[in-house]
C-alpha cells in the first residue's frame, strides 16, 4: 500500500517485510536522570509483560508514547523563564524541544503520510526553524500542542502497516517501520538533551529547594542534520 504521494514523483513500492549503582556524594541533591531510573523499582513503563508479549507493531507504538510523554514533561515544574531559558550555544531549551518534537510528529506523521506541504500543513520548513519560540509559546499552549499533534499521529497511521510506504516526506518514499524507528531516536535523543537542560537547573538551584522529577525515560538538539 502506498500512501501519501506527491504530483509528479513516481509511486513507491511495498517493502518486505537493587540500586542502580549512581554515585551522588558529590551533588546528594540532584535529581536522578532518565537513565539513572532504571533501578529494579522504576522500571520504564514498556518494561511490563503486557508490553514485551506484544505484536512487534505494539511495541513501537509503546515506546513512542513513551517517550512522547517524557519530553513533554520535562517541562512540568518550571516556570515559563526557566522553559525558554537557553544554557547552550544553540537555539535549544526545553520549550522549545517540546515544540520541536510537535513539528517532528507533523513532519512524518502528517507530510509523509498525506504528501501535504508544510506551508498547507501550518508548519515551519526547516527543523531549526521549529526550535523558534513566539511570544505566546507557553508551557501549557506548547505541551497542549504536543498532545494533540500526538493525538493525530495516532489516527493517521491507525489503518496502516508496518510495511506501508510513507511517499510524502521529501527524502523519498520510506515504510512505516522506518518512520517508526526514526521518530523513536528523535524523540529518545531530545529527551537526553532534555536532562541536560534540566540538571543544570536543578544544580543552580539552592540546596533543599523543591526540584522537578527528571525525565521519566530514556528518550541532539536544533544544531546537528536536519532529518526531518
């Protein structure tokens, strides 16, 4: 099955188919990071047995709402200086993560799947350029718009397969596994510069104040190739 082609490009084809060992003497205040959490009694929720029996289709679909859910906390607890606040040379904070996987979602979830431009799409036509916060990019409007745009990616792939051709995105036709794949080490690899972030935080912050929860799992930043 082919879906999402563009005027003029030729068709695609189907495919084939105890402790977790952390020393914090040194800083006996920070917050755990998303990896760090993965002691025997905070296993990652895909960790479950109803998660590990399930068809191989389930699975990627368990790990993306996973990781969709932790990127988009890593917002919870701060104020909306501390979102928008940058600690690094690039465009990269934690608002503007959040907001970049919502254009991420989009991009192989609504271009690729339906061969809708990004201008029809309401979207920004680079990846650096989704990293840009406006003025009314809250923490809430920013984390609603990631719900719904995850929301969406749900019902566009709901009727295809894992072997189905995505024929919209820009790199050429690719199967939906691939998507899959690739949007999970996306969204895997901001959650990392998500902790990041948020360490530092929480270092700067005076001892015994109330600090927000690390990242809740294993999930570079606006610098780097752009793949979507």
């Amino acid at each position: 099955m082919i879906v999402g082609g563009r005027p003029g490009r030729a068709a695609g084809t189907r495919l084939a188919g105890g402790a977790d060992g952390v020393d914090r003497t040194a800083h006996p205040h920070r917050h755990p990071t998303h990896l760090e959490c993965r002691s025997h009694d905070r296993l990652p929720p895909t960790f479950a047995d109803q998660v590990v029996a399930q068809p191989v289709r389930a699975q990627f679909e368990a790990f993306l709402d996973e990781h969709r859910s932790a990127l988009r906390s890593c917002l919870d607890g701060w104020t909306e200086k501390q979102a928008r606040r940058s600690l690094v040379a690039s465009q990269t904070t934690l608002l503007g993560l959040v907001k970049h996987a919502t254009f991420v979602g989009k991009v192989w979830f609504d271009e690729a799947v339906t061969g809708r431009s990004r201008a029809e799409i309401g979207i920004p036509a680079t990846s650096d350029q989704s990293f840009v916060l406006a003025d009314d990019d809250t923490v809430a409007a920013v984390q609603q718009a990631h719900r719904e745009a995850c929301a969406a990616s749900r019902r566009a792939t709901a009727a295809l397969g894992l072997d189905d051709v995505l024929s919209g995105h820009r790199r050429g036709p690719c199967p939906l596994r691939w998507v899959y794949l690739h949007v999970l080490r996306e969204l895997a690899q901001h959650c990392g510069h998500a902790d990041i972030l948020r360490e530092q935080f929480v270092d700067a912050q005076p001892t015994g104040s109330v600090r927000p929860a690390a990242v809740g799992a294993p999930a570079p930043t606006g610098a780097g190739c752009d793949t979507t």
